[in-house]
C-alpha cells in the first residue's frame, strides 16, 4: 500500500482513537467515537466542495492546496489539466495547419458521412460546387449536386475508389469537373473534384480538328481515285504503270477507310446517349457478320455464333452493327487460317453480354488498357502488315458507351482474346416487347 494511503489510514485511527477517550472520560466512548468520525467525513466533504468548485471555475477559483491525499488529488488534477490544456493548444495549431494546407489546395474536397451528408468542405470545394459551409452542412450532397450522371455515380453499388465522374459545376455550367468518391474514415466519405475544363476544351478542339481535317481530305481524295479509276480504263495506259496504279489504288482505299473511321470516331465522341426508342435485332446483326466474313474468304477458317437469348437492344442499328463488325474484324485480322472464332450474345440478370473469342495472337497484359486508344497497336509492325486502321476498337468503345455498355477485354499471349460488351439491363427488350 502507498505511503500516503497508510499515513492517512493512521491519521484517521488516531481521531476515532482520540474521540473514544474523550468520550471515555464523559462515560461515552461510542459517542465520542461517533464524534470522531463525523469531523473525519466533514473533513473530507470540505474537501470535496473545494474540487467540485474549481471543476466549475478553473478561471475564478484559485487551485486548492488541500492536506494529506488531498494535497496529491489537487495536485494531480492541476497536472492533467495543464497536459490537456498544452494537447488542445497543439490540436488547435494543427487545425489551423490542416485548414491552411486545404485552402492552399487547389482541388475540393467534401468530407461526407455514410448517407453522404457533407460534414465539411474545403475552400475549392465551395468554390467548384456553389456550396456554403454553414447552410448545407447536414444537407445530402444529391440534393445540391442534381445532375443524373452524378446521381447514378452515387448510386452504383459497384462503384470503385477509381471511377470517377465527369459533370458540368452546378455553380458555372460552363466548368466542368471530375469528380471522385472514395473512402475516408469510419463511415465516411470524400468527395474530390477537379477543374478538368482546360481539359475538355482541349479535346473538343481537337475532335473539331480531326472532323475538319478529314472533311478537307475526302474530296482530294476523291479526285485521286477519280483519276485512278481513268488510269485503270485507259487501254493505251502502259503495261508497267498496272501495278503502281494497283499500289496507289490500294493506298487511296485505306486512306479513304481512315478518313470515314475518323469522321465516325469524332461523331460518336461528341454524340449524347443513344435514344432508346428502336429495337435492334443482335442475333440477326452476329449472322450477319459471320456471313460477311465468309464472304469476304478471310482467313479464319471457323467461325461460330451461339444465340443464348432472343432479347433485343435498344439502341441505334448501325452503331451496333459496328461495333460487331469491328470486333469481328479485329479478331478475323490477328486469327491464323488454323484458329477459330467464336460469336456470342447472351443475357442474364446482369444484362445482355456480346462476346467475340478468337484463338489469335492475344494481347500483352500491358497492353489491353491501351488498346482502346486512337492509333494504338500493340504490335505496331505485325498490326501494320494485317493492315487496319487502328481505330477500330476506339469506335467500338464510343458506341458502346452511347448504349450504356461496357468493354471488358481479356487476353492470353499466344492463345487469344476475348473481346466482352455488357449491355445494361434497361437496354434490353424482349422480341415480343419489341413487336408490340
């Protein structure tokens, strides 16, 4: 046991001790016993109001200094209260840093709970967003924030920490932000946003410039063939000009080829979500592609189409025809005259699935998240000689997207690819849906 608690234990013995004789000597000891103990309660009751006090008042009440146990209660509680006072002075400073280093933050940030109620927000955010600090704290951030690609973001259970947004500032239509959703804390969110307009007036630009640009090459291009067709049909044209004319006809074709890809890239890039109102045939579209493949005697030797579904999309025809048709050429191009390719479309409750397999080349892990891109090849000298555009996949991304789909690709160097686009539930129809 502690010195003090023993000192203290002895003191109060002595008192009860003293009061018996006392009232041993009047022929009460109990009583004096009695007497002994109440100054020891009142002792420590004074005590007691002397702490309860400065708790109340640390500003007015001077420290108490107290006797005995008492002297060490005060002296602890003075203790703590001074390491708590330096902890809040040194939170506070690191507050203020924290807040400096926010404002100083070109990006916003909202702080949102698990019901993505704002907590808080930085200065940029504000400024980004329209949001007031005090007014919608508390508020749901849908509820300032009303655009639908925003709200579905907010929506989608299956949302990861690197999806992100691109909508119009609900406080200046014409800034656009990219905004991002990830975990922060427990139960909580954050919402970051970015000023991304500089960004997407750059690629306007050059979307009008490609369009523009392939507009000004369709008509020297079409005097090119124009003369070429009159080189083929002039009998007095000499023998050795037969295969240059060939060389130069073939050259003018694929350019021809590039200019219609790019002006469709530039259309669907700029175009809005694809209406809903017609019903397209995809087991009908899968036929049609195996045919002209076969018809055009390429060089895959089998190809198969597996119809799991009837169901229709609900979407533009010859988009998706496209999109079919370059999958499929794609596959056709980087298959040996040996493999196989496989077309399928099914739907389960997931949504529709179109998938085009081949046993081909395949595609370096590396590579796949780039082979979307403009021009991108991930064998540029062996995808030059197969021939191709190089913007096949691009535009199969860009129709799918206005369908509200999706391409998941996979991919097995020197075993094949499988090029997957899922359709969204809401886009499918029954054939007798459509009939109706």
């Amino acid at each position: 046991m502690p010195r003090v608690w023993t000192s203290l234990l002895i003191k109060h013995a002595v008192v009860l001790i003293v009061g018996a004789l006392v009232g041993a000597i009047y022929g009460y000891p109990l009583h004096g016993m009695a007497l002994g103990l109440a100054c020891i309660v009142v002792f420590h009751l004074y005590h007691l109001s002397q702490l309860q006090r400065w708790l109340v008042n640390p500003k007015s009440v001077t420290a108490p200094g107290g006797d005995g146990i008492w002297a060490r209660i005060f002296a602890r509680v003075q203790f703590i209260r001074e390491r708590s006072r330096l902890e809040r002075k040194k939170f506070r400073r690191l507050v203020k840093e924290v807040r400096a280093s926010t404002k100083a933050f070109p990006d916003g940030g909202v702080v949102l709970n698990d019901r993505y109620e704002i907590i808080n927000c930085n200065k940029a955010a504000r400024s980004l967003l329209g949001l007031r600090r005090k007014t919608d704290r508390g508020m749901r951030i849908d509820n300032l924030i009303r655009h639908p690609s925003f709200v579905a973001y907010l929506e989608n259970e299956k949302r990861s920490a690197k999806d992100s947004i691109e909508i119009p500032s609900p406080a200046d239509s014409e800034v656009w932000l990219s905004c991002r959703l990830i975990p922060f804390g427990p139960e909580q969110n954050l919402l970051l946003t970015r000023d991304i307009t500089q960004s997407i007036k750059t690629e306007a630009m050059r979307r009008d410039f490609v369009a523009n640009a392939s507009h000004e090459l369709r008509s020297p291009l079409t005097v090119i063939a124009g003369y070429l067709d009159a080189l083929e049909d002039d009998e007095q044209c000499p023998d050795s000009w037969e295969q240059p004319i060939a060389d130069m006809r073939e050259q003018a074709d694929r350019m021809s080829q590039l200019v219609r890809d790019l002006l469709e890239l530039s259309r669907l890039e700029s175009a809005a979500s694809s209406p809903m109102d017609r019903a397209v045939d995809m087991p009908a579209i899968l036929a049609s592609a195996k045919k002209a493949v076969l018809a055009q005697g390429e060089r895959a030797q089998h190809i198969d189409v597996e119809v799991g579904s009837n169901k229709t999309v609900l979407g533009e025809e010859t988009e998706l025809q496209s999109v079919v048709s370059n999958l499929v050429s794609n596959a056709v191009r980087y298959t040996p005259s040996e493999g196989s390719i496989v077309i399928r479309w099914d739907v389960d409750e997931e949504g529709g699935h179109l998938s085009v397999e081949d046993t081909g080349i395949g595609i370096a892990d590396e590579d796949i998240p780039r082979v979307t891109e403009r021009f991108f090849r991930a064998d540029d000298g062996r995808a030059r000689h197969q021939g191709g555009t190089g913007l096949g996949l691009a535009i199969v991304k860009h129709a799918l997207k206005r369908h509200d789909a999706e391409l998941e690709i996979r991919s097995w160097p020197g075993e094949g690819s499988s090029f997957i686009c899922h359709f969204s539930p809401r886009r499918l129809a029954s054939a007798r849906q459509t009939a109706d």
